[in-house]
C-alpha cells in the first residue's frame, strides 16, 4: 500500500463513508441379486467400457464459465464500491492477472469463449440460478468460487446454517447436470476470512471501512481482542471450514468436478493482496494469486491429495 498523507487519509474515508451510506446492504447402488451368468455379462461390460470412461478432466478446456459473489466480479479491485470483471481471476482480461481463461485459452479467445456469470453479495442460495444460465453456455469448464458472503453476516446466528449450505450446493449441481451433464467444474475453497481479518487490521483507514458495515461477523470491532469478540470470530473461521467441507463432499461425488483441497483457504494473503478500497476483498494482486491457484489445480495431473 502506497503511503498517503494524513488529510488524503480524512478526504479518502469521508468518500468512502458516503458511498457506504449510500449502497446499503452491500455485499464471498446398484442392485444385488441375479444369476451368475448376468453377473459375468456385466463384469465383462465394466471391464470394456472403462478405457472409454477414463479420462474425464480435461485439463485443457476450450471455454470457461464463472459463478460466484464479488470475488469473481472483481469487486473493490478497480475502484470502491464497484464491480470489475475485466480483473477477475476466472475470466478477466486484464494482463496483469492473466486470468484462468487467459492462461487456459489466450488473451483472444479469452474474450470470446468466457462467461462471467457471478453476482456481487451472493449467497450459496442464489447459486442455483447462476448455475441456470451458465450451464445454457455449454462451457467445458466452470469454476464455482462461493460461500464468503454466507459466514459474512451482521451477526453469526445469521450466518448460513451448513445443512442449508449443503442443500444448496447439491441443488446447484443438478441443475448444471440437467442441461450441461460434461461440463467440468473447478471449486475453489472459501478464503479464510480470520486471515483476511489479521491482515487487513493493520491498516487504520481499512478498519474505519469495516465498521461502516463489511462482513461485521468477522471484522465488527477489529480491534476487540476480549473473549466474547475471539470467540465470535472462531464461529466464523470454523463455518467457513465446515462450508469447505461440503463443497469437497458434494464435489467428490461428480466425476467432472475437481475441488481445490482448500488451496485458496490456505494461501496467506498479505496487505498487498487486497483491495486498497476496503482491505478486504483481492485486489489485482490477489486476483492473480486467485488465477494462479486455480491454473495449477486445473491443469494438474490429478486433483489435489
């Protein structure tokens, strides 16, 4: 972050409180039995089938869809409180990125073959409905990047409970299957917002942003170290883990789905990673680490151990 001048400081807060103000509500069996004849056929069948079954990951895709919150919008990367797709990690053009589309596909068909289909303030609940429209895409890849805004809430008992978490994840999933059954689907873990937190603390004009309204469940009084305030947090960070494991278990149950193993969760970003507009959300920097992370996972041999 480049250092500003204490009346800069006041007149960049003053603008940011405004637009604050102004955009509230803002928003990351088979079946036993049978002769023993049949049961011959049908281990014969498996055994002839299975070369045509394997592989099912491409790991080179042709074209690229991208569902999920103000992450893969770019949100807070380009300037405050607005959305920039051209930086996204998915499918932004931006050089400095270079986005899974851009390192998959090139900077040209990037712009033709990629769809951005995200929504600033998701919640999983809305999933279902991006999975709608980018399914009539037909893309080879979808990368799904969601559940931030789901633990990010005014208080933890508003947060999502993880059965309804679960539930919605698995309707998204049908839905993409009814229309779009090859499509393959990269996941990406929730960040760790405790993490985002410890950073982004550091910086007193990010943390005059946070009280004007940011993710209050996890960065509501930064600054508050008692041990009502630790334990909210810890709420948090540990239904954050718990959305993650859905999204491993529902992902592990489709053969065209590929889930990071918690990549983004673990990756430590630092202050240079986030947004200089409310030191929370990734700015160019982050989003290429996004990008990074995702063409690793995508491209590797096998899914993450």
């Amino acid at each position: 972050m480049p250092e500003r001048s204490s009346h800069r400081r006041g007149r960049t807060a003053a603008a940011a409180l405004a637009a604050f103000s102004l955009t509230a509500g803002l928003a990351l069996t088979g079946c036993s039995g049978g002769s023993e004849e049949s049961g011959e056929r049908a281990s014969d069948g498996a055994r002839r089938a299975s070369p045509a079954a394997a592989p099912l990951w491409d790991r080179t895709p042709a074209s690229l869809a991208a569902v999920g919150d103000s992450i893969t919008r770019g949100f807070d990367a380009c300037s405050v409180l607005a959305d920039c797709p051209e930086v996204s990690w998915a499918t932004g053009t931006d050089s400095a990125v270079r986005s899974l589309a851009v390192r998959l596909l090139g900077p040209s068909k990037a712009l033709t073959h990629s769809w951005n289909h995200a929504v600033s303030g998701a919640r999983m609940a809305r999933l279902p409905e991006q999975m709608a429209l980018a399914a009539k895409d037909r893309p080879e890849l979808l990368t799904v990047m969601i559940g931030a805004n789901d633990a990010c809430r005014d208080s933890t008992r508003l947060m999502t409970p993880v059965a309804d978490f679960r539930a919605s994840f698995e309707a998204s999933m049908r839905q993409l299957r009814a229309t779009a059954p090859k499509t393959q689907v990269y996941v990406s873990s929730v960040p760790d917002l405790m993490r985002l937190w410890s950073t982004g603390r550091t910086n007193e004009l990010g943390k005059q942003i946070w009280e004007l309204g940011i993710c209050r469940s996890m960065l509501g009084d930064a600054d508050d170290m008692g041990a009502s305030a630790v334990a909210r947090r810890d709420t948090v960070r540990k239904r954050v883990i718990a959305y993650n494991q859905v999204l491993g278990d529902v992902c592990a149950k489709d053969a065209r789905c590929r889930y990071d193993g918690g990549a983004v969760f673990d990756y430590r970003f630092t202050g240079k990673q986030l947004s200089p507009w409310d030191w929370f959300h990734p700015g160019r920097d982050g989003q290429a680490r996004l990008a990074e992370i995702a063409y690793r996972n995508v491209t590797a041999a096998g899914p993450p151990a």
